[in-house]
C-alpha cells in the first residue's frame, strides 16, 4: 500500500512543482537537447508513475512463481505480505484498471500519431512530386511561391522544401544555414519528440503539465536546431537567415500546416526554420549565450537517472529488501497452511 501511494504522489509532485520547476529552469536555453530530455523524463516518468501505482495495488493477490521466489531467496507469503494493503479485492481492481487504463491510453495515442503522421507524410510526399523541383545541388525540392518558407518533414530520408521566394531572398550563405537548421531537425529525430510529446497531451488534455510539456519541447527542438546550424556557420548568419524567414507563412512546427503549392493539402508535422518565437530566438543567437558546464551537465544527467529510475525502485524496493532473507517457512508448512 505504501507503495503505491509513494507512486501516486511522486506523479503529481512531478506535474505540479516539478513542472514548474523545469519551466523556470534558466539552464534550458544553453543546453536544449538536455531540456528536452527532461521534460520526456518528466512527463514519461509521471505517466508511469501513476501506471506502476496501480500495479502496486495487484501484486499481494497476483501468484508469484517459484522462479522468482527463489530469485529473491524468500516466499511467497513474505512478498505479498510486504505489498498487503486493507483494500481487498476492491481496490486490487481498481489498481489494475488504473494500470490498464493509464498504459493502454498512452499506448493507443502513440500508435495513432505515428500512423496518422506516415500517412500524412505519404500523400504530402506525393503532392511534393507533382508541385515541386527536386533540386541535387541543395539537397531540397522547390516549390514555386511568393513568400519565403522553409521545412522539412519527418524522417531521414524526407525532403527538406524551399519555396522560390526563400532561394530568391536569401544569399548562400544564409540558404546553408537553413538548410544546416532542417537537417538538424531530421538527424535529431526531432519530429519524434514532439510527436510522443504531443501524444501524451493529446492522451491526458486535461493534464496543464502535459501539454505545457509538448509546448517547450516544441521550442526546444527549434533552439537546437539553431544551434546545429550556428556551430557550421556564423551566428549573426544564422540571425540573418530566420529574419528573412519571419513572414507568417514559414509556421514552425504545427501539425496540420498548410503548405504552399499543395492546394490545401495539410501537411504532416513539419518543422520550419521560421516561426512564431523567431524573435526571441534571433535574440539568443545574437547573445550567444554559454553552453552548460561539463560538471552541471553531467549534473542534469544524473537527475534525470533519478527521476526515471524512482517509480522502478518504489515499486520493487519491498521485494528487493527481502534478497537474502531466509526467515520463511518450510515449502511443506507454506503448502500445508
């Protein structure tokens, strides 16, 4: 029982003052992809949490079997004990449809978004062959369109597009930079996170720490794509090129865009080099802030361990105390009793 209520509390500790915590953190605009690995820890941890909670509430009526008796050197009568809780059957129910519920909902929205965005990408994949200009030079289709946009769409080997407003209104240095700033999205995988991202919010939409968390992660990947892009080329370069990039068109990465050329077709989740921070992101790349110390960094790291591995060892601490007990009774006495 005490299990499961360390697991329940330790999820809303982490949607409230945890969340908030990370919100405020300073570190995460020197160390993004650090930030966004939290804000997954985050989130997946309180998910799990809330999972494994559940689970804590099953395990004195679930059988265990001898294996792992005797993995843990005790009884069976000694491991449900340590997990025994007054609820009865009643709330061992109530437990495992929490599990169920938690995990299975997580589960269904992930698989739902990925499908929804391979097929997406299909068809825009297709509308690109029809409307666009592979272009081997840059490495990019060309769409024909009066205003300056840049994306790309998910996967390694997915197109980055360019509209000829872009080409035509930025020099070749600047045009690198963008495109070093679409690859970087695509080699970081970044339309993964934020889809699991958006997934969990769109599982739980009642949850602010949820969908606060799809928020950042969302900026986040776009600061480090920023940066991708200024360790090639400078930064007052890569400044130059998202201010020309700033025109409502170039949305960052919002599910659904409409994209030029394609008469209507929406788009997958496409990440831009532009969009609606493009502000605030010149201003950090102009200030060149410090990147994150070695010793606080590694810091981070070790928190996040923590923070992932925590739910695990509340629920199998009561069991993992017991290795190397030998107080049980007899096995005649446990199958006579």
């Amino acid at each position: 029982m005490i299990a499961a209520i360390s697991l329940l509390a330790y999820a809303g500790l982490l949607l409230t003052a945890g969340a908030a915590m990370l919100a405020r953190a300073r570190w995460a605009e020197r160390a993004p992809r650090l930030a966004i690995a939290a804000w997954l820890a985050l989130n997946g941890s309180a998910a799990g949490s809330v999972a494994l909670g559940g689970v804590a509430l099953v395990v004195p009526t679930a059988r265990v079997s001898c294996h792992l008796a005797h993995l843990l050197a005790t009884c069976v009568l000694t491991v449900r004990a340590r997990y025994a809780h007054p609820g009865g059957a009643a709330l061992t129910v109530a437990g495992a449809l929490l599990a169920l519920a938690v995990a299975g909902r997580v589960m269904w929205c992930t698989a739902r978004a990925l499908a929804h965005a391979r097929r997406a990408g299909l068809r825009h994949c297709r509308r690109l062959r029809v409307v666009g200009r592979a272009d081997p030079r840059l490495g990019a289709v060309i769409v024909d369109y009066g205003e300056p946009a840049a994306y790309c769409l998910p996967g390694a080997r997915r197109p980055i597009v360019l509209t000829t407003a872009v080409i035509e209104a930025l020099d070749e240095a600047q045009l690198a930079a963008v495109l070093a700033h679409e690859r970087a999205h695509q080699q970081g995988r970044h339309h993964l996170l934020v889809l699991i991202a958006g997934a969990l919010a769109a599982a739980f939409p009642h949850v602010a720490a949820f969908r606060h968390g799809q928020e950042q992660i969302t900026r986040l990947v776009e600061l480090h794509a920023d940066d991708v892009a200024a360790r090639a080329l400078p930064r007052l370069t890569v400044a130059e090129a998202l201010l020309a990039l700033s025109a409502p068109v170039a949305s960052g990465p919002v599910p659904g865009t409409r994209v030029p050329g394609t008469r209507g077709v929406a788009a997958p989740l496409v990440l831009g080099a532009g969009g609606s921070a493009t502000e605030t992101r010149i201003r950090r790349l102009l200030g060149a802030p410090a990147p994150l110390g070695r010793a606080r960094a590694i810091a981070v790291m070790a928190a996040l361990a923590v923070l992932t591995a925590f739910p695990f060892l509340v629920l199998t601490g009561p069991a993992l105390t017991l290795i190397g007990a030998h107080y049980c009774p007899p096995t005649e006495a446990v199958i006579l009793g």
